[in-house]
C-alpha cells in the first residue's frame, strides 16, 4: 500500500482539483477531463455552484461560457449523475444507465401521484414534442392549469432520452424532442467504469460510503465493492495510507507517480463553490486539512454556525477560513463575514486580488441572468 505524508496528501489534492494555477479558457476541457463531472445547483448568490467550480480554475470565465458549452458548441451536456450536473457529452452513452434508474424512480413516484392519468400526461407531452415545439415546465403547468407534485413530465422525458434541454433562461430549462440514448447495460464494464469515474472526479476517495459516493449504482455497496475489487486487480486504482488519518483511500494509480514527482503548492487564493468536487468528501477535508465542514443552506438560520451562503478559502495546500458573500443591489460583490481558522496567516493580498476576479465575472455583458 501506497503511503503518503499529510503534507503530500494537500498538495495532491489541491494540484489534483486545479486550484493552484488557473488555466487559459481554451483548457476547458481539461477541466472537465480532470474532474468528469460538475454538480449543478440553481441558488445564486454569486454565481451558481458549477459557474463558481469553474471560476476558481479558469481564467476569465463567466458564466456565459458555460451556457454555451452546454447549448451552442453541446460538448457539454447535462444530466444525472451524483446530482444533476453537467459533464463532457462524449460520455451520454456510458451514463444511459444513471439517467434511466433516474427515470425509473421518478416514474414509480408520479404513478402513485397521478394513477392512470399518468400515459396521458407524457403522450400529450410528447405529442407537444414531436409537433416540433421547444416547451419549459412553468408552460406546461399554466397550460394544463394543475401540477403534478414534485412530478415533472419534461425531466422525466429528458432521463429516458426522450427530450434535451436545448438552452437555459435564469433556472428555466427549454426541451426539445430528442432520440433515446443507447441502452447501455448495467453490467460489469458499466459499473467499473462509472466507479472508476467517480474515484477520478474527487482525485481521493474512501472505499466506504460518503457524500463522495452519492447516486445510482456507486451508492449501493453491492454493486460498488465488487467493482473497487475489479479495479484494484485491473491496477486502475491503489490503495493509499495517509500518515496519521485512520483507513486507506483509494486513487487512481496513474497518479501515484505524479506524487512522488510533486512540487509544494503555490500561494495562490481561491474561494471555493459550496459543492465543489473538492468538498465532496467533508470527512476527508476534515482529516487531512483539520477543516470542519459543512454547508448551511438548509440549516434553519438561527442554528447556523457560520451563514447561508459560505465559500470555503483555500490558500496554498491549506483551507484557512470561510466567507460569507453578498450581492449588492447595483450587482458588485461584498463581504458579508468571514471567518478565518485559528493560526491562519492572513493572505490580505492574495484575497484581494481573489476579489477583484469577482468583478469581471458578476460584470460580464453575457453573464447569464
């Protein structure tokens, strides 16, 4: 087994998740190929959560840009994955598999909301679809003047790959009629190379159930530890011991040599997305960077330890405090709070050029809306 130091093990991961030197715009895709997926979130604050993922990494990024990958250039597409996200389109084929579970349990829900009225609801949809017509789900529901509980007949349609999302108002999605997907199995080749996947998207990964390991198929321990014993004779991926953190992480093994060929981490500053790939696991963050965790969005405000809205701040290998941001009435950017860990060395600099990015990026003629 494969060992490292503590120090080793926050310069990998922050060198692993890109937040040490952001790349140029034309390296999006190497974004994307690093870290597979990005998890979508509609709560805007600042920026929606894969438009902050992709801030901190990306030099000049606004959130037009990724409104274009995904429905002009369509090398991007969305989808179900550990949440809804977003992730390179060359894989829809391999992901049939999560969109149709997603599908499948969303069928099982509407047909105990709306019985027999439920082939109805999806042949009038998709009569609408196959018309031609490009339709959003506020539509629907105004049209037909009811609402189906948390059913949504175009989300259903776009899992079974009967509809795509063709663009994006605000969080308002607009579908069209589209083919089904391959109906790629669920067999081993599918489970090791979506596990496989996921271990890439984090970079670092504890075999046992985690935030980290959340949705279909790599959730369930049953059809994920055969798939990790696969892996681990295939040599895809080693087990690794970081010194002083209980348990063993898993890795893929090309990146092992990387480790031992690792410079220490810059000085660079970044404020990371409440869902960044790189918070996916709040166990790990806690063990190897002495960093609690949480995000409170949800959390009712007077039980709140810190505030609604938190961006966790890395500088160099080390998390060392969390900022509350706030957006202004005539759209600049402020600090609410923040909070800074005990012992941390105040980077004033560093942060304010961090800030300084926020400009651009809130004040972009394309930002999306």
């Amino acid at each position: 087994m494969y060992t490292m130091s503590l120090e080793q093990a926050r310069d990998y991961l922050v060198q692993y998740h890109m937040l040490d030197q952001r790349c140029h715009k034309s390296q999006a895709k190497q974004v994307f190929y690093r870290l597979r997926t990005i998890q979508y979130d509609p709560l805007k604050v600042v920026g929606r959560n894969a438009e902050l993922v992709l801030k901190a990494r990306i030099n000049d990024f606004h959130p037009s840009d990724l409104n274009d990958w995904l429905y002009h250039e369509r090398w991007l597409m969305d989808g179900w994955d550990k949440m809804m996200s977003s992730y390179p389109v060359d894989g829809r084929e391999m992901m049939t598999p999560v969109s149709l579970r997603h599908a499948s349990a969303m069928e099982h829900q509407a047909r105990q909301q709306l019985g027999d009225r439920f082939e109805s609801v999806i042949d009038y949809v998709l009569d609408r679809l196959r018309s031609g017509e490009r339709l959003k789900k506020s539509q629907l529901t105004k049209e037909l003047d009811q609402t189906y509980g948390s059913f949504q007949p175009l989300d259903y349609l776009f899992h079974r790959g009967q509809a795509e999302i063709v663009d994006r108002k605000n969080t308002q999605k607009i579908y069209r009629l589209t083919q089904s997907p391959p109906n790629k199995s669920t067999d081993d080749d599918f489970l090791d190379w979506y596990i496989y996947r996921r271990i890439q998207a984090t970079g670092l990964i504890r075999p046992k159930r985690t935030d980290a390991w959340l949705g279909h198929f790599v959730w369930d321990h049953r059809s994920r530890d055969p798939a990790l014993e696969r892996l681990l004779e295939r040599e895809l991926i080693s087990q690794v011991k970081v010194k002083t953190v209980a348990g063993y992480f898993l890795i893929p093994t090309d990146q092992i040599q990387w480790i031992e060929n690792l410079s220490p981490s810059g000085e660079e500053l970044r404020l990371l997305a409440p869902l960044d790939n790189f918070l996916w696991d709040r166990q790990l963050i806690e063990d190897i960077f002495d960093f609690y965790y949480r995000w409170e969005v949800y959390v009712p405000a007077v039980k709140r330890q810190w505030g609604y809205y938190v961006l966790p701040i890395v500088h160099g290998n080390r998390l060392i405090g969390r900022l509350e941001p706030e957006r202004t009435n005539n759209g600049t950017f402020r600090i609410k709070q923040i909070w800074w860990e005990d012992g941390a060395v105040i980077p004033s600099q560093a942060l304010e050029q961090e800030l300084a990015t926020f400009e651009t990026f809130l004040h972009s003629k394309n930002s999306v809306e």
